[in-house]
C-alpha cells in the first residue's frame, strides 16, 4: 500500500500531512516510524486527513511517540494548506478531537486563519514537499524516500 504524503511548516513547527486511506491502520505506528528524523522523513507530528462530507475534514494528529496528541492551529493550518492542494477548497470545516474549526485560505501569496469564536488567527504554513511511501506492516529499518518531490 501506498501512503501520499506532504511537509508543512508553520512558525517553526513541521507536520508530515497524510491522507487517510480507508483502511484501519495503525496510525500510531505510521508516525513513530514517518516522524523520526534520522531514520524517517522528520516532523513534530503526523496528522491524518479523512474527508467527510462535501467541505468537511476530520484530522487526528499523532506524536513522534505514536500517541495521539491534541491538535493546534498550526497543525489546522498546516493540514488546510494540504487539502487545498488536495481538493481546491478555500473555505472548509475541520473536525478535530478538540472540537471544530473554521478554516478559511486566502491564495496568492497563500495565507490561513482558522476561526475562534468571532476571532481570525492567521498564519503563512508553507509546503515543503510531498510523496509517496510504499507502508507494510514489517518494513526494514530505516525506510528509503523513493518518489519525494521536494518543493
């Protein structure tokens, strides 16, 4: 199985962005062996996108240890910029283990404000780069990186 893949940074935090697939995977284990930097592609977190419904996302974000953790801004942001890549939205709502956010993407230069309450925080996440990693259950240690488009 195939997992696409993107890098995002957001004041000075990175995140490895993947879609979800469908299938029960063990998504603790996905970011222990993504998240590592000297033997994965590095990052603070894996977030996990699944889409519901026609504008709506649900993301759930694990550790570099695997648990799962609670998801900021930054990682709401980050996972928009994705997702517009994904889907060409500029506006759409995110559910997160926290609660829901509001998202709106302003493009060219490309910025992002999630929503609290009657407050916009923006921000300016930036795409790293993206890919494709072949996953199985037993892969060898230390993973190669074939198929990274560095942006």
């Amino acid at each position: 199985m195939f997992l696409s893949f993107a890098k995002v940074c957001d004041a000075d935090r990175d995140f490895l962005i993947v879609r979800g697939t469908g299938r029960e995977l063990d998504w603790a284990a996905v970011a222990m062996r993504m998240c590592r930097r000297r033997t994965g592609i590095g990052a603070g977190a894996l977030l996990v996108t699944n889409r519901v419904g026609y504008t709506g996302f649900r993301l759930d974000a694990y550790g570099v240890d695997g648990r799962p953790r609670r998801t900021d801004d930054r990682a709401v942001r980050s996972a928009a910029v994705v997702l517009h890549e994904d889907y060409g939205v500029k506006e759409l709502l995110v559910e997160t283990p926290a609660g829901r956010r509001w998202v709106r993407l302003a493009v060219d230069p490309l910025k992002v404000a999630v929503a609290h309450r009657s407050l916009w925080v923006w921000g300016e996440p930036e795409l790293i780069c993206t890919g494709e990693l072949r996953w199985a259950r037993r892969a060898p240690e230390g993973m190669a990186l074939p198929g990274i488009r560095w942006g």
